[in-house]
C-alpha cells in the first residue's frame, strides 16, 4: 500500500527538542499555523517522530479505521493517570472494556442520574452570594467532582477521591504536558520542584483509590452506582474486573467526569459573560421553559438554544485539544503512506477553527448547530467527544449534567467580568480557560413569572 505524495517536514526544528519549544511557546498557535498546507505533515518531539493530520477528511479515517490504534505522544501520556481504562486502552482491550462500562452510561440509566445531577447543581448554586467574585474553574471543579461523587463513585470514599482529583488536575495536567513533549521519563523523575509537586498530586489520589476500592470489595458502597455496576459485571469469559483494572477504571471516570465537565462549564459562563446578546437569548428559553423552576431530564429536549450554546463551546475549546493514535500497519492516509507503528496526531482545536467548514470560525454562534443548519462538513469536523468505536462513552452523560448546570445557574444569575482580562485558552494536557473571577447579579423574578436580569433589556 503506497501513497502518491512525499510527506513534508514541519519547518523550525531544532536538534534534540525538534518542535518542542513550538509547542511549549505556543502549541495551539503552531498546530494552527500548519493548517491549509497539506493534509499530513511531519515533526519531531524529542527525538520521536509524529504524523500531524490537518484535513477534517484525514482525522476522521484516524479516528474511525481500526488501522489506528490508541497510542501516541497524547495517549502514552494519559495513561500515566489512568492506566489502561476504557478512554486509553487499546482497541483489543476495548472490545473486553467497552461492553462492561457501557451499561452505566446508557439513556435509561442517566436519567436515574439527573436527579441527583439537578441536587449537585442546586447545592452548589444555593451557596452563592450577590456582589460575590466567583473563582468559576475552581467552583465548576467543586460540582463536578460532586456529580461523580454521587452519580459515579457513591461509596464516602468516592468523594474524597472526587475532590483530591479535582484538587489535583491543575498539577497533574501541567506535568503531563511536559511529559507529552518531551518523553525522556529519566528528565522527569529528577527531584526537580515540578516533578516533586507531581508525584506528590499523584500519589495523593493513588491512595485515595485504593481507599475507594477497600470500601467497594468490603460491601460498603450503594450498589446502584457506576463502579458498583462495573464491579458487579463480568466479562464474556465470566471474569469480573482485578483491583488494577477497578483502579484504572475510577480514574478513568474521575478524570473525564470532573476535568471535561467543569471546563465545558467554566467556558461556557465566561464566554456568556462576553456576550450579552447570546446570554439574552438563553435566558429567553430558559424563562419561556422553566419559568424560574429547576431543570429536570425531562426538559432538555426543551432546551436546544441552551444545548446549541454547549456545543459551540465545546468546538471552540475542545478540553482535549490533541489526540494521538498509533498505525498497526502500514496504510495510507489522505495520498500519504504512513509506516506501521507511527505517531498520529490530530488536533480537534485546529478542525474545529477549519474557515471552509465553520465560517468566521472564532465567532462564538450557537445557531451553527440549528438541524438545518448542520452540514455533513460540520459533523465529522467535530471531534470533541472522539469518533468511532472508541466515541467517549459518556457523551450523554456528560451533556446532561453540563445542560442542567447552565440552565439552573443562567436561570438564576448573571455572571459579569470582575477585569477587563481576556478570556484566553490555557493549552495543558487539556485546554482550560485562564481568566478572571466573575461577579454573581442575581436574576429577578418580576411579577408575569419571568425571570430579568440586570442588562437584559438592551
């Protein structure tokens, strides 16, 4: 199998690092740079050669032909936390994980979850105050680590490993960035201040699973909750899941329940807060809807502006920003032949910023997502919950809760810029938003049952 085109180097590396000083400058920047050239390129990282895909077309053969595997500088990484769980673990191991999981995340089962969704919500909103400056990352973190806590991992030890996931991700994200770059695995288990506050994130939340695992195995948990599902359920040779696979499965579930959902959300409320005319209109669908009650499951098909809005977020600032695979055996790709056992690297933050298939691509507009208004283009560009067989598994899950969230919170507050700093993408191991506090208005409830907040009419 032979390609018709000669792959080109990226231009600027340098010996040894490559493009690794690119990266750590300005990755997001540098891989954007790449677009428009040709659909594969290549580069170096530390001496390790990658396959950088640009074409929408290219990223989807990527991410849905069983020739790509899950590996690579991105995945290698991840599995540092989380092992060989269900969002990292090759595509043979999947086909024993997937069937396992999947049970948890179906429909029926996350809508025996959105009660409990909607009281996380309400506890954390209740705790506001007016004039507060709100630390929106760190409040988002605090209610999805709640969310899991009791949707998730409901035994008393689930919580505390919710909370010392949340507490820890800002360190373990920072140092597994840098071990993406540049995987010398001797470099970083120097006693170097950064390798030191890692290891400790790291073994702060190893204990605090094993404690999670104690309580399970002892009959201590719920019995109706994911890890309990998990745990209860057998493989196709009727094999339940060892300690290391639990292990691996809780940190699979903490990392993607709380990290994703509380940066969707943080997001999601500063870009509101830059824009009126959006928040205007979500606020318009959630009082014509809600009338000032709390969301339920059952309203959230009543509420697509508020959907639409998520998912504009999430094509703007997809958390996972970089995905790697690893080619099983040789193959081609978009006219290039790639060599078995190569790095793959597709970026959902470039695709999703691609002119030709989102016009204006920076401009934050949720009705891109109207039913009629979505191309074919448009859905397979967007990769932020993956693609194929390996699509994360709790999509809905994860939609449910972050629906229920902005439509409580929007419902009742109005969050305003406390500086003028700009909202700007923090490129770790996963993109968060680096700005400031917001300030909490509350929402007012005039006589006719509406909701206003101050500004709204404009």
């Amino acid at each position: 199998m032979v390609g018709t085109e000669q792959i080109q180097r990226v231009a600027g590396g340098v010996p040894w690092l490559g493009h690794v000083t690119r990266l750590l400058r300005d990755p997001l920047a540098f891989l954007t740079s790449q677009r428009g050239g040709p659909a594969v390129v290549t580069m170096r990282l530390a001496g390790r050669s990658v396959y950088l895909v640009n074409g929408a077309e290219a990223a989807h053969q990527v991410l849905v032909s069983s020739v790509f595997d899950k590996g690579g500088p991105f995945m290698d990484t991840a599995r540092v936390l989380v092992g060989n769980g269900v969002i990292t673990c090759s595509n043979a191991d999947h086909q024993r994980q997937q069937p396992v999981m999947r049970p948890a995340f179906h429909r029926d089962q996350v809508a025996r979850y959105a009660p409990l969704m909607g009281d996380c919500v309400a506890q954390a909103v209740g705790g506001w105050r007016e004039g507060e400056r709100l630390d929106v990352e760190a409040s988002m973190y605090g209610l999805a680590a709640r969310v899991v806590a009791r949707t998730l991992i409901a035994a008393p030890a689930g919580r505390r490993a919710a909370d010392t996931m949340a507490a820890a991700l800002p360190v373990l994200l920072e140092g597994m960035f840098r071990q993406m770059l540049v995987p010398w695995p001797q470099l970083h288990r120097l006693p170097l201040p950064a390798n030191r506050r890692f290891h400790r994130a790291q073994a702060r939340l190893e204990l605090a699973v094993r404690q999670v695992i104690t309580q399970y195995r002892a009959g201590e948990a719920p019995g109706d909750d994911l890890l309990s599902l998990v745990m209860a359920t057998a493989d196709a040779d009727g094999r339940p899941l060892d300690d290391t696979e639990v292990r691996d499965q809780i940190l699979s579930v903490l990392a993607a329940g709380v990290e994703t959902t509380a940066s969707l959300l943080a997001w999601a409320l500063h870009a509101l807060a830059d824009l009126p005319d959006v928040e205007s209109r979500l606020w318009a669908e959630l009082d014509r809807e809600l009338a000032g009650r709390a969301p339920t499951y059952a309203d959230i098909p009543r509420l697509p502006y508020t959907r639409q809005v998520l998912i504009e977020v999430l094509r703007l600032w997809p958390p996972t920003w970089m995905l790697s695979r690893v080619t099983q055996e040789q193959t081609v790709l978009a006219g290039f032949t790639v060599p078995a056992g190569a790095d793959v690297i597709v970026s959902p933050y470039v695709l999703h910023r691609d002119p030709g298939v989102f016009p204006e691509p920076e401009r934050l507009d949720p009705d891109r997502w109207l039913p009629e208004r979505v191309t074919p283009a448009q859905r397979q560009a967007f990769t932020a919950f993956g693609g194929g067989r390996r699509k994360c598994l709790g999509e809905h899950y994860g939609m449910t809760e972050a629906v229920l969230a902005l439509a409580t919170i929007s419902s009742r507050w109005q969050l305003r810029k406390a500086s003028t700093a700009p909202l700007r993408p923090l490129p770790r191991f996963l993109l968060t938003p680096e700005a400031g506090p917001l300030v909490l208005t509350s929402r007012t409830a005039p006589a006719s049952g509406r909701r206003r907040g101050a500004g709204q009419d404009r």
